[in-house]
C-alpha cells in the first residue's frame, strides 16, 4: 500500500507538513510555510531540501497504483 | 479545471499529457488545480548543518562562496539539500540529509566551518545538529506567523549540473553570483 495525501488548494506546506508527520510520514515540499501545497509550487518543478534523496515535486505526485488510501485535509 | 470549464483528473492513467505538462510547466499554464495527491515517505532522523556568515570583506565572501560551491556535488551525493544564499555582506547555508550520521555531518562540514573562521572580516556562526524528524527541523527554521509574504523582486533560475561546477571553476561561479544586484539564492 502506498501512503498518500490529497491537499485541496489553498493548504499550504507549513499545516500539510504537521498532518504528514502526525502519520509518521515525510513529504517532499516546499520551503516557505504560506506557499500552497496543491498548485504552483510542483507546477514550477517542486524543489525540496528532501529532494536529493526522494526527488523533485515533479515525480511525487504520481500515484502509480490504484491500492492506496488518500488521507483528505 | 482546465480553460473550457472542465474538472477533470490528471494521473498517469488519464489525461496524461496534462499531467506530464503540469508537473514543470509553470503555475497556472494548464488550467487551475484544484487538488494534488502526493506520494509520502516514512519518518527519518535528519542531520542538519547551518552555517550563517555576515562579511565586511568582499574577497573574503567569495573564497567563502567558492568553497561551498566546490563542496556541493559531494553534498548533494551524501544526500544533502536545503537552502542558501546571500550577497557581499552576508552568505548563510542550511541543509539536511537523512542518511548521514551526526559524526559523518561534523567531519564534513569541519573544513568548511574552519575555512570560514580563517578569512578575514567573517563573523561566522555554525552548527550541526540531529533532529528526530523532518517536522522537527522544519519547525526550527519556520513559523505560521502569518507575517507578510511575498517581495517585490526579479528571479531568474538556473539549474547547475554537476558536470558544470566540477568543470567549470567554482571560484568564477562565486564571482558571477556575487554580481547579482540584491541577494541571490543557492
């Protein structure tokens, strides 16, 4: 099972990161806390300080199988 | 929702030269995205490095600036990434890696940290610490303050190939980014 999270517009990074983290999980995202996590941040190509170990946000959210439980905030 | 008014969902399995296009193609080109399902990953420590530098000597800044750009493909390598930048007056540093222990983190930023504290007209301030998670880290550099976001101000980018900084000399990068008017990013 893949773990994933669906933001709607207008979450930014800073309360999306909270809620990954409270599953125990890590995210590839942004560096300021007000930028949104659904929209122009991946479309731009999605750097990370993660990014050398898990990729760009461009790859990221790609849900490569359909046997996965999203988590809505 | 793309231009003709159509919410439609973008994956690997439909629409895919949307998706192909939305992840790169600049905010807003394609239409409005209205949600993104991300991929997650487990939970890691982090060893983390900072080092923040204010200068009164310019010739000081770059050798400073050289030496970060020659360190970088060796970061990026052990799984560094983060943030930096600066101008003449000011350079600071910070990254992470989750794969490195905190022995591994002091051994290679020590050169660095001491170069620093050799040139002249630095006043410098470093650190390496472990944080428990990602959170962690990132709550230590960043509140919800709900401050004014945003600035008034031109950006470019450019992505550097390894190649190019092992090819290229670091110290003629230092110099070029040094002439940026205002601050540049790393």
């Amino acid at each position: 099972m893949t773990s994933v999270f669906t933001f709607g517009a207008g979450v930014q990074w800073f309360d999306a990161y909270e809620a990954v983290q409270q599953h125990n999980r890590i995210i590839v995202g942004a560096a300021s806390e007000s930028v949104g996590a659904a929209g122009g941040w991946f479309a731009g190509g999605g750097h990370s300080a993660i990014a050398p170990n898990y990729g760009l946000g461009t790859p990221n959210p790609s849900v490569g199988t359909k046997s996965y439980s999203p988590v809505v905030l | 929702m793309t231009a003709d008014g159509n919410h439609v969902i973008a994956n690997p399995y439909s629409n895919q030269d949307l998706f192909w296009a939305l992840r790169g193609g600049g905010g807003g080109t394609w239409g409005v995205v209205t949600s993104v399902t991300y991929k997650t990953h487990p939970s890691t420590p982090f060893s983390s490095a900072s080092i923040f530098v204010n200068s009164t000597n310019a010739n000081s800044t770059q050798n400073l600036l050289t030496e970060i750009i020659r360190l970088t493909p060796s970061l990026v390598e052990q799984g560094y990434g983060g943030y930096g930048g600066g101008s003449t007056e000011q350079i600071q540093l910070f990254v992470i890696s989750p794969n490195v222990t905190a022995e591994q983190t002091q051994a290679t930023f020590l050169p660095l940290f001491e170069f620093a504290a050799s040139q002249p007209g630095l006043s410098v301030e470093n650190s390496t610490t472990v944080y428990q998670d990602f959170w962690t880290w990132y709550r230590s550099l960043f509140t919800n303050s709900g401050d004014q976001v945003g600035i008034t101000a031109e950006i470019s980018s450019w992505l550097l190939p390894k190649d190019t900084i092992e090819t290229d000399k670091p110290e003629d990068l230092a110099a070029e980014l040094l002439k940026i008017s205002g601050v540049f990013g790393y």
